[in-house]
C-alpha cells in the first residue's frame, strides 16, 4: 500500500512515517495542509491518503472534496483528533471511506488499515454505529415528505386509512379550529379530540400538529369545515 499523510504536526508525520514503515506500507510523500495535499496526490497517485481534519488554510474536509472530485477512485480516511459528530458525517458525505482517531493504539490503527485491503472500511470503534443512525434518521426525515407529497384519501392503494370520526377531526383541526373548539363542533370533549389526533399523528407517523395540518393541506382539507357531514346531518355519536 502506497500512502500519504497529510498532518500539519510534523512529529505525528514522523512517527506515522515510521509505524507504517515497520509494517510494510510505503509512505510516498506527505503534506501540512488541504492545498497541500492536493498537490502531492496529484503527482505521487497514491493508494490511500490518511488524512488530519483540524489544519490551516486548508482543512481535511475540504481537501478530501477537492481530491474526490479529481480523483473519485482515491481512497481517503481521516486521522484526526475529533470524535464530533458534525466532522464525522461531514467527512463520509465528501467521500471519506474511513474515520480513525489518534487515541487508537498502534495495533488498532494497522489492524484497521489491513481491513481496507480486504475491503472493509476502517472506522474508530462506535463511529460506524453513528453514521448508521444519522443515516437512518435523514432517510426517515427524507420519506416523510414524499409521504405527505403523495398522500390521497383513502381509496388510493397502500394510503394510510382514516376512520371517518378521525377525517372530521383533521379537517377542522386543519381549518384552524382549537381542540376545545373542535370539540364543541362536534360534539366532543377536548380529552378525546386530543385522543384522536394522538391516533391520527400514529397512523400517519407525524410527530407535529403543523405535520399534520401540511399533511390535510395536500389532500385539500385546509378549507371551511361547514360543509362537512357534521354540519349538514348535526352530530355522530362516538
């Protein structure tokens, strides 16, 4: 393996230098900053650049998006101090393949280098497990408005299904009303209007009444509530 180490410290370049080297990995060039860096890969095209993510005028980030976008088959892996969430996903989102801290012993970080030959990318321990959760996390903020976007009444197939005591009370929450003035409209306390919309937010996996009002919204239902079926026929029993 071919590798450059970019590290704005030049006793961490060393004693990298030296480890890699005990190990049969060739250090073919080094660099203190993003700009840097660049440079070197440029000419030396290495396997693998082991990258700092705190260093001046041009920081890892940085560096490895210009790098990606020239050179998208280099394989980049952050060597840095910082365990922040924020540098974390920031690092994997512009094509980081890996993320080391330095608190890692000389074991673990050869180890986890021999694991990228063999394909599996190297991550500090319980970093990969964050990625994966804030992965999920933006994956489920992102389904959420293409739910709403392309929600339709009920006749639609695999659209979520609404009681009709349950449609009532979205279109009048939906207009506007209170739930104590929801309740007096339909004949209900305010406890069970809380009841229904508490259902209506868990069968639409909405966590917010302004989710909710955006998700009647696309279906037209943020209109007057005087047309509804309780006005004309005057109240359901529950």
């Amino acid at each position: 393996m071919r590798v450059i180490l970019v590290d704005d410290h030049s006793l961490v370049v060393e004693g990298l230098t030296n480890l890699l080297t005990a190990h049969g990995i060739e250090v073919v060039g080094t660099a203190g900053d993003g700009l840097e860096a660049l440079g070197v890969a440029q000419r030396c095209h290495p396997d693998l650049i082991l990258m700092d993510v705190r260093m001046p005028r041009c920081d890892g980030l940085a560096a490895t998006r210009l790098i990606k976008a020239q050179m998208p088959e280099l394989r980049i892996v952050m060597l840095t101090t910082s365990a922040d969430d924020d540098d974390l996903f920031e690092a994997v989102k512009s094509g980081a393949c890996g993320y080391l801290l330095k608190s890692a012993t000389s074991h673990e970080f050869v180890e986890a280098l021999q694991g990228l030959e063999r394909g599996i990318p190297p991550f500090s321990p319980g970093l990969a497990a964050r990625i994966l959760h804030e992965f999920a996390r933006q994956a489920a903020e992102q389904r959420l408005p293409a739910a709403v976007d392309n929600a339709a009444p009920s006749r639609r197939e695999g659209a979520v299904v609404l009681t009709e005591r349950q449609m009532d009370v979205l279109k009048a929450v939906a207009a506007g009303l209170t739930y104590k003035e929801v309740g007096a409209r339909l004949a209900l306390s305010e406890r069970t209007v809380r009841y229904h919309m508490a259902e209506i937010m868990d069968r639409l996996h909405l966590e917010h009444r302004s989710q909710v009002i955006a998700y009647a919204g696309r279906l037209g239902l943020t209109g007057s509530t005087e047309d509804s079926s309780e006005t004309r026929q005057g109240p359901r029993a529950l």
